[in-house]
C-alpha cells in the first residue's frame, strides 16, 4: 500500500472517531432543546454513513489492487 492510502485511511478513521464524539456529545446533551438534539445527530450519523462508506470503498480499492 503506498503511503497516500495509508494517510486517506488515517484520516477516515480519525474522522469518524471525531463524529462519534460529537454525536456522543450531542445525546448526552441536556442544556439542548430536544428537537435540536434528534436532528443534530441525525446529521452526524449521515455524516459518519459517508466517512464508514469512503472506508468501506477504500477497503475494497486496496482489495481490488493487492490481487491484480
């Protein structure tokens, strides 16, 4: 694997690391109004399905190029 696709794949882990932060943060939030909080979180679990689905894409990129 070259060293770029080892730094894309750093990088989609640590982001999707920060996004379950945030969304951990934002369920456990009080001091926010409830509907504020659903549809907060429902953006940062949209936004951790594209980060898990750049992963995924990746994951089977290096599939693809490690047997040809």
């Amino acid at each position: 694997m070259t060293k770029i696709v080892d730094i894309i794949n750093n990088q989609l882990v640590v982001d999707k690391q920060k996004l379950e932060f945030e969304l951990e943060k934002l369920i456990n939030n009080n001091t926010m109004d409830t509907e504020k909080r659903v549809e907060k979180s429902i953006e940062t679990l949209i936004k951790i399905n594209e980060v898990s689905n750049a992963y995924v894409t990746l994951s089977s990129y290096i599939t693809t190029n490690k047997q040809e």
